[in-house]
C-alpha cells in the first residue's frame, strides 16, 4: 500500500485499487494507476490510498480477496475515505460486494471516464452522448440499489442523467435511451450535412488526434486562435472543434480538434462518440499529437494508433507531432513522418505549417486560371477536376485560383495566367 500525495484544498477523499495478475506487466500497471490517479484529479477528488494485490486472476465476487478488503475497510475508516476507484472494469456484483464489504462508494475506471465527460462536455450533442453512454454503462450497475441510491448526494461518478433517471425502473430507461438515441441520429444526419458541404468547398480536412492532455487543444489555438480549452487535465476538451487555416501560401485546410485517446477507453464510450468520433475518421490527413515528454509516450502512439484503427482511420497520411519539447534536455531529430515542437512556445512551428501544407497539398500546386466567358464550361469542370480555392470575374472573364495536380495542370494549361 502506497499513500499519494494530495492537496491542502477539500475534495472528494478517494482511495485507488487494482489487481495485478500473472499476465500483466508490473511497470504497466503501475503507470496505469497513476493514469488514474491523474482522472480522480480531473473529476475533482484526491487519490489519498493507492492499494494493489497480486492474484491469477480478480475475485469474481468483490475484486479484491477477502484479506485485502478487511485491510482496505479499515484504510477507508482511518483515512477517512469516500470513494473507491478500482483500475478496471466491474460487474455489478463486484461493485455491489465491494461495497457492502468495505463500507464505501466503489466505481470502476470507466464509470470514471464517463463522469468526467458528464464534467466536459459542453455542446448538446456532448451532453446526449454522455447521457447515453452512461445510462447503458451504469444503469444495469445501480438498478436495484433502491433507497440507496438517494443517499449518493451528488458527486464523482453521479453526474450526467442524475439520479432520478438511474431510480427509474428498466422499462423507462429502455424509453430514456431510445429517446436519446434518436435525438443523436438526428444530429448526425445534421453533421453529415455539414461534412458534406465542406467536401464541396472541396478544402482537405486535417483532424488532430492523438492521447489525452498531449497538447492539441493548445496546439489547435496556436494556430488558429480557436479559443479551445487549455488545461493540465485528462478530457479537459470533449468536444471537437473545427477551424480553417491558411498556410503562407494561401493554401487554406480544415483543422479539427478531437476528443483525446486514452488507455482501457470502454467500447460503449466509442460507440455513443462515433458522431463525434466520425470526424477523424473523415479527414484527409492526421496530425497524431505525443507529448514527448511523457515516459509512456510510445505506448500512447500504440493506444491512439489501435483505437483509429478501430475507427477505420486507415490509408491517411499522418505525421506523429512529439509535443513539448521544451521540457526536454536534448531534442530527437525530425524524420520524414514525425516532427518535435512545442505548441506551448511555438518551437519548430513554422517546421510543423511546412510540413500539414506539403501533407494538404500532395504534390498539387497552386495555379491562377483565367477563362473567357467563352469557355465558362470548362471553368465548371474545373470543380471535378481540382480544388478551386476562389473565383473573381473580370472584363476578361473569370479569375480563378485553384489547386490541381501535375496532369490537371497540364490540361489545363492554355487558360494558365
């Protein structure tokens, strides 16, 4: 048993548990439960007691063994502790044993995540799929807790539905989520909408992505003023953002700022963001954010690389972005698919802008076209033919600036200004 560091300033006194089995890596494991610690930050408690026990396999009735919750019950008393926030996922008999054995409020590491969503999420969609995703998750966890359930009193792991909806019985939360479901196919039709008139404006679309806290939200306003939150925290964005860029050149892309990865993100999570989600899996080109500073960094390549690829984010370029450089002692060399900055001091940013611009670009050009009015057809071909950035109509004819490949350039060469 290890105690962690907290703050002088009052939260919510939460204790952290995790088995460590045969299987797993103990270095793993440990960087995990520091992960969570770092969530019961965010949701705005204090990881006071970190307790691990080494079995094959977790207890099937209450996680942990029967030795290790008497320990753990008499920690709780002692220190004084509300919560207990075990390192992976329960069922609801292991959480309902827990409990009744260690006399203190139990979630799981998901339950911790979709709480703080619940925190974050700050547009209508968000809330919805917060709300979903919670209610299939936590209502077969809490139904028939009864009375119990009014005495939560607010706090980590309530937010969200509220406890009103999570007392209701099986039948009107099966009503409650079908509600929300169609409220969310309905703004995902909206969003496809949108997607699609991007797509006719015809600008490539580059999507930032990459594990939580890495710096895209800060990365995201250094480049576009987006005014997106910046925060030393887990899911301090929820969110997406989307901006328009233009390069030195005049070249203008899409950014788009998305929800960050992180290590055990429930399928359930994924499945209620795919809307949202939708928006890395859309885009032209990735920008994977690492902060380079973090020890586990590649493992996190290794997380956000599995979870695009769970996405169907496939046969895009990408450039992994290694962030937060400016803690380092000695900066790596940049490679032909991966570049260290800092977003924070703008090291290597005009690096970064050279390298999105020959991503958005690849290997079309930027070329000025004049058409007579004669030859207004193949002006309007032009719009299949390339990506036609403006349009100004002269005594002459029609000015226009668009982006094309070398055989398009070719082609139409004898219009070229």
């Amino acid at each position: 048993m290890e105690r962690l560091n907290f703050e002088k300033e009052r939260k919510i006194r939460v204790a952290l548990v995790a088995v460590i089995t045969a299987e797993q890596d103990e270095t793993e494991a440990n960087y995990s439960l520091a992960e969570l610690a770092r969530l019961v930050d965010t949701a705005g408690g204090e990881a006071v007691i970190q307790m691990t026990q080494a079995r094959m396999r977790p207890d099937t009735s209450s996680f942990l063994g029967s030795g290790k919750c008497r320990e753990l019950k008499e920690l709780c008393q002692n220190e004084e502790i509300e919560l207990v926030v075990a390192d992976a996922e329960l069922t609801p008999s292991q959480i309902r044993n827990l409990e009744d054995e260690v006399g203190a409020r139990v979630i799981d590491r998901s339950m911790l995540i979709l709480d703080i969503f619940a925190l974050h999420a700050t547009t209508a969609e968000g809330k919805l799929q917060v709300e979903l995703a919670q209610l299939k998750y936590t209502a077969p966890r809490l139904i028939g807790k009864g009375k119990e359930l009014s005495r939560l009193g607010g706090g980590i792991g309530t937010r969200g539905p509220g406890e009103s909806k999570l007392e209701s019985d099986r039948r009107h939360l099966r009503r409650r989520m079908a509600v929300l479901e169609e409220k969310l196919k309905e703004l995902e039709r909206v969003r496809a909408v949108q997607r699609k008139q991007r797509e006719r404006a015809g600008l490539f679309k580059i999507a930032i992505a990459g594990y939580t806290n890495a710096g895209k939200s800060t990365l995201m306003n250094r480049l576009t003023d987006a005014g997106v939150l910046e925060e030393d925290k887990l899911f301090a964005t929820l969110d997406p953002t989307t901006r328009k860029f233009s390069f030195p050149s005049g070249a203008t892309v899409l950014l788009t700022d998305t929800v960050g990865f992180i290590r055990h993100l429930p399928h359930h999570l994924i499945k209620a963001f795919a809307s949202t989600l939708d928006e890395a899996a859309s885009a032209d080109g990735l920008l994977v954010i690492v902060d380079a500073s973090d020890p586990q960094c590649g493992t996190h390549i290794d997380i956000t690389d599995q979870l695009l690829a769970d996405l169907g984010v496939v046969d895009k370029p990408v450039l992994y972005v290694f962030n937060k450089c400016d803690v380092l002692e000695a900066l790596p060399e940049s490679g032909e698919d991966r570049l260290y900055i800092s977003a924070k001091t703008g090291l290597h940013l005009d690096k970064l802008i050279e390298k999105m611009e020959q991503m958005a670009l690849g290997g079309k050009k930027k070329v000025c076209y004049l058409f007579p009015p004669a030859d207004a057809g193949a002006m309007h071909k032009l719009y299949e033919n390339g990506t036609v950035e403006s349009v100004d109509y002269t005594e002459e004819g029609a000015l226009v600036v668009a982006v094309v490949d070398e055989k398009i350039k070719g082609m139409y060469s004898r219009w070229e200004k």
